[in-house]
C-alpha cells in the first residue's frame, strides 16, 4: 500500500517520535488521520504480527515536564522487568539461556516501543522501561507476558509504579524508581504487580483485570504501598505465601538457640529446651511468622553477622540470648534483635528459680509480640502465652532432654528420647508433652523401616491418644495423630480432619503446612498443594527437604522449570545434597529428556556410595532411553540387595523398575505389595506413582484404578 501524502503536522509527529525514543520508529503508514504501525518484513522470525493496533504517537512532554541541560524531569509509569533463572540455566545450558534472553530482549524492544514507551536501561537480564501512561505501560506489560508464556517460554517478572522521575543520559533517577523495582521484587515469572498509583490509572479500564495482594512495607519506602496483580487471563497471580516470602513481614521472627553459659556443658540441652519452647509457644499466635527450629537451629556455633542470619531467613526480629543453670536457680539473658540493622530493640536479664521457668518464658514470648503484633494486649487481662505444662519440674528436665536427643534425628538418639520421655511420663503421668514426643519417635521409627510399621504406628497412635485425652487444645498431638492416619492407615479424610483441628488451634509450623501439602498432593490439588508447601518453606527457608518437597509439588502440576529452579537452588545451598539429583533425574524422566535423568541418576547413586542402592530410578531411566542392558543390570543388583538385605523392604523401588521395563504385571505385583505393607515412606512413593506423568502407561491399565480406589484416591 501506498501512503497518502502526510501534512506538516504528521511529519513533525514522527520527528518527535524520532527524538523522544531515540531510534527510528517501524514503518508507518498511513490511513487518514489515524497513523499505525505494521512489522516490516525484514525483522527476525521469533514472532509473527499480521498487524500491530492502532496507536497514536507519542506528543512532546506536557507542561509538568522540567527540562534542564543536564537532567529531564517527568511524570512517567516505571516498568521493571527481569528475567528469573537465568543465571542457573546459564551454568546448565549456556546456548539455551542467551536464545531466551535475546528472545526476551527482542519483545521487549518492539512491544515497548508500540505502546508508547522508551527502554533507558539494560542490566544483566533485564529492563528499565518508561511510559507516558500507566494505561500503556499495563497493556504492554500484559501483551509482553502472553507472548513470552508462548514457546520458548521465557520466565519474566514485572513491577509498575508511576510517578516524578528525573533521568538523563546516565539512566532515570527518584522514589518513583526505586518503588517500581521493589514491586517488581514481588512478583513472580508470568505476574504483572503494580502499585495503588498505577491501579488509580487502569481502575475503570474494563479490559484490564486486577487482584488486591494487599499493603507492604517495602525497603527504602516511607509509606506502606497497596500492590495489585493484573488478573487478566493467562498472567500468574502470586500466591500469598509467595508475596509473604518476598516481602518479609515485620510480623516474622526467628528464635536463635541460646548459648549455654553454664558451667556444665551438659546443660545445653537446656539452653536448647528454653529457646525452642519459646519457639514454639511463638507459632500457636495468629499473625506472627516464626522461623522452624531447623533453619534457625542451623546458625548454631556459627559467628554470622545478623542481618546475614535475617537476610537468609527472611525474618524482620531475630531473638539471641544464653541461660545459665546453676543448682535451682537460672539466669536467661534475652535479647530481641531488629535484623535488617542489627539495632537491639531491647536486652532483659530474667534471674530466678527453675521454678519460674514457665512464667519467664511468657514474660519473654510477651514482650516479643508487643513488638510484632498490633495491638496487643499488655494490661492485667493479658492472654498467657505460655502455661505451666507440668508442676513438677523433674519430668519438664527430662522431657527437655528427650527433645534435645529427638532433635539429633539418628535413630540412636531417637531411641535415647524414648526413654527419656518414658521416665518423665512416670514421674508425671498426667504431663501430655511426653506422650506426644513419644509418638513422633514411632512415627518415626516405623517410617524408617527401624520397627515394624504395624508395631510402631499402634504406639504412636497409644502415645497421642493419650496426650489429647490429658490436653485437647495441645495441637501439635493433632498434628501428630494426622500424622499416623496419612502415612499409615491412608486415612485421608480422617487425616484432614485432624489436620484442620491442629490449624484451628493456630498452629502455625511448617510440618503442618507440609503434611497438608502432601495431603492435597494425594488428592490432586495440585496448585492448594504449592501453597502450603510454599508456606512450609517461608516457615522453614534452609530446609533442603522442604526445598524438595515444593520441587515435587511443581512437578506434580506440571511446573517443571519451577520444579528444576527449587532443585538447583537446594543442590547450590548443598551441594552434597543427594535428593536433588534424584529429584532432578525425576523431573527430566518426566520431560522424557533421558540423557539428562540418566546424568543427575548416575550422580545420585554415587553419592549413596553403595553399589546396591540407589539403582531403581537409574534402570527405569536406562530403560526408558533403550539402554536396556543396563537397565537389567540395575534390576540384578536389586535383587541382589533383596537377598542379602531380605529385612529392608523394596517392595516401591521393583515396581518403578519394572514399569520402566513395562513389566506391568511385576510392577503391579509390587504395588499392591507396598499397598498391604503400609509402610509410612510408601505412601508418598504410591503418591509419586500415582501422580507423576511418567507412568501413564501404567495408569491406563484398569489395575491401576482399582488400586487407587483402595486407597481412597482419585486419579484422572
């Protein structure tokens, strides 16, 4: 097509257009007045526009635009936008991640530029963008996402926020820079966030949805900023435990295990009861997010600087302190710790006699949540944090030393706890907290295969029947119960029941969060499952298992770079983490990229060290690359670790060999085997047989069906 002549005033359009984005803009043309853009035919074939909208050119700056020699001053809507994962894929696959970032590069520079916006900078692997309307700057960041999530998906966050800005030749400068990169921290690959400004602007847009995430505090900003998502279809809205992990509450702590300062080193499995039971009275308040023991727990011994500790964890209040035992008296020094500065935000030293203990443990939990929760009550109706669990003080000493045993995790020290617990239950059989640690340690030992399942889980179950029979409102014997209907009677519905008796006494811990996530897993809630497994890992951020726990919950849904982004990020925290290279080998089993299964499985089964262990998913991975002469020799070492092991159960690891080999009647021999063994660990193996895409195959056999309808799961 030809275009028309154009008036002078068209002309000085495009020149204007020229000047304000600094490039030359496509080629136009021109109907009547209306001008619009169209690709030109020389451009890469990443993308094709049969034709680009209908869009005016930008005007000269309006008059609340300050221009100096040296810097511009604007109003502007702000766009950050950042590749995620890029650094990893790059360690992974070089050639991969430069064809996503020159991908990404590519959109962002004919997209932004079409809706009226300029690019001022590039860093790393990703953009600083501006526009002249909010409204513009949405629609951009909406069409940029629908076309990245297109193939080959590139995983991009973006944060808008409008506002006074001042930018020269060296970049853009002002708050309102700064609160657009802090949105843009919030959000997560395939999500638009933008800030109260930027929804006053697109409110009454009707082609532009939006979801409240709500107001956050946000470092180096004064006011606290109300952040939305852009709900339009096909764009990620972030969960709230991923907005909580993001954002850090000012309502999050971590307790740090107190140093024991007693003469006896042997008291420090008091110095670890105190800092743990006030960990713990800490997660039964609503509000207030409490780091797990196991992360906080890891900085013991260690002389880290305490905004590392609250950056690592996520956290706004650190508590420190040391107890000192001497004969009947104490000392506890506490000491509540601002973690983004390090500032003390108050020190109290709590002398009296071990008597007290369970008041200056309410004293202290108190005082913290008058610093983390909004108006609380600190007058003479003040709710107790922490009560007297037991009077008499000799069975609390020994259930603290069980505890300190129970938390060593080796089945020696598990077996230490058992007795410890045992002799303060007689001491005081009315005291509930023995009975409850007394069927976690069951639980435990019949999982690990320790004690015959039939037999530990009856004395779990015994234990914590007790423990709610002595205390009803004690959640955690809630949780435990939930415990042993999930794991070993495949109770379900029973296991949710319990589950949400625990919660409703506000317990807030990640094994309850985990444990629910597992629960939805099993019943293919797929996206509620990511959520509490998320919410696990906010609870618990140094947990490697936890890491892995969300990695299969991503899998399950189908989110396999989110799955394989949570594995490397556990294998970087450690990289004698064994489970990540089987949990990668798995999710690379179900992209049916073998080469690469095979890769992270052979790695997998050499850190075991054994040449017997380790080999059921590295033959069904041989198998399902046609390396079938491996794949056997894996099956005869199977086999023969059956013989001289004929003790160890390995019902779970023939079955997902022989479906690799598609011997489905063995396969199926041994999943019904796994299914009347009832063994803890076995119930989340079926799960992973169950929901992971691998096996379809088996799935379609009616035997599958008929299996999983004893086990009271439906699966599609």
């Amino acid at each position: 097509m030809n275009a028309p002549s154009a008036t002078r005033n068209q002309y000085a359009g495009v020149e204007m257009y020229k000047r304000y984005m600094g490039q030359n803009p496509p080629k136009v043309v021109y109907h009547a007045t209306i001008t619009t853009f169209r690709e030109g035919n020389d451009l890469p074939n990443l993308l094709t526009f049969e034709r680009w909208p209908k869009a005016q050119l930008m005007t000269e700056p309006a008059t609340d635009t300050k221009a100096s020699s040296n810097l511009t001053r604007q109003l502007a809507a702000v766009m950050f936008a950042d590749m995620t994962g890029y650094t990893a894929l790059m360690q992974e696959d070089e050639q991969k991640a430069k064809m996503l970032r020159d991908r990404q590069r590519y959109i962002l520079e004919k997209l932004i530029p079409y809706y009226n916006g300029k690019i001022i900078q590039y860093f790393g692997d990703g953009t600083l963008s501006i526009f002249g309307s909010a409204i513009d700057a949405v629609r951009c960041g909406i069409e940029i996402q629908a076309e990245l999530q297109k193939d080959p998906k590139v995983s991009l966050r973006i944060g808008l926020h409008s506002g006074d800005i001042a930018y020269d030749s060296q970049g853009v400068y002002g708050d309102s820079v700064n609160l657009a990169s802090r949105i843009e921290a919030l959000s997560v690959p395939g999500a638009v966030l933008v800030s109260d400004k930027i929804f006053d602007e697109i409110k009454n847009q009707v082609d532009i949805q939006t979801s409240m995430l709500g107001k956050f505090s946000l470092k180096n900003v004064k006011r606290q900023v109300e952040v939305y998502a852009i709900a339009n279809k096909g764009l990620v809205i972030p969960s709230s435990a991923q907005i909580s992990v993001k954002s850090g509450s000012d309502k999050s702590i971590a307790v740090l295990p107190f140093v024991n300062m007693s003469a006896d080193p042997e008291n420090e499995y008091f110095s670890d009861g105190i800092s743990e039971e006030i960990l713990n009275a800490l997660t039964h308040v609503e509000g207030v997010q409490v780091t797990a023991r196991s992360s906080s727990f890891s900085f013991k011994g260690k002389n880290e600087d305490i905004r590392q500790i609250g950056t690592k964890l996520g956290v706004s209040r650190l508590l420190s302190g040391s107890v000192r035992k001497a004969g009947k008296r104490m000392r506890i020094t506490a000491q509540l710790i601002n973690a983004a500065d390090g500032y003390h935000i108050w020190s109290e030293v709590y002398d009296s006699d071990l008597e007290d203990i369970f008041q200056v443990q309410d004293e202290i939990s108190l005082k913290i949540l008058n610093r983390l929760k909004e108006n609380f009550e600190t007058g003479p109706k003040k709710e107790q944090i922490v009560k007297p669990a037991t009077d008499n003080l000799d069975a609390y000493n020994l259930y603290l030393k069980g505890r300190y045993h129970w938390n060593k995790s080796n089945p020696e020290d598990i077996k230490k706890a058992i007795k410890t617990f045992e002799e303060a239950v007689v001491i005081d059989p009315g005291f509930a907290l023995p009975y409850c640690a007394l069927s976690y340690c069951y639980s435990f030992l019949g999982s690990s295969g320790l004690v015959p399942p039939a037999e530990a889980y009856q004395k779990a179950k015994d234990n914590t029947l007790k423990a709610i029979e002595l205390d009803p409102n004690h959640a955690e014997s809630h949780l435990s119960l939930a415990i042993i209907k999930f794991y070993h009677n495949w109770d379900f519905e029973g296991a949710e029941a319990s589950l949400k008796k625990a919660e409703s006494l506000s317990l807030n811990s990640s094994l309850v969060n985990q444990v629910h996530g597992w629960l939805l897993i099993s019943r293919g809630d797929f996206e509620s499952a990511i959520e509490k497994m998320e919410k696990a890992v906010h609870l618990d951020p140094l947990s490697l298992p936890l890491l892995s726990n969300l990695a299969d919950a991503y899998a399950f849904a189908g989110r396999f770079d989110d799955a394989l982004a949570q594995y490397d990020k556990a294998v970087e925290m450690d990289p004698n983490f064994r489970r990540g290279f089987e949990g990668r080998g798995m999710i690379y089993l179900a992209k049916k990229e073998y080469d690469k299964a095979i890769i992270n499985f052979e790695q997998y089964h050499k850190m075991i060290g054994h040449p017997l262990k380790g080999v059921s998913s590295l033959g069904h991975a041989y198998a399902a690359a046609g390396q079938m002469d491996k794949a056997f020799e894996c099956l005869d070492k199977l086999k023969l670790r059956e013989e001289q092991e004929p003790n160890v159960i390995l019902h779970m690891d023939f079955a997902f060999l022989y479906s690799g080999l598609k011997e489905y009647d063995k396969a199926f021999y041994h999943l019904n085997k796994t299914y009347e063994q009832r063994i803890g660990i076995a119930c989340l193996g079926m799960i992973f047989c169950i929901r992971y895409p691998m096996l379809n195959e088996l799935k379609a056999d009616t035997r599958f069906r008929d299996l999983t309808e004893r086990m009271g799961i439906r699966c599609n």
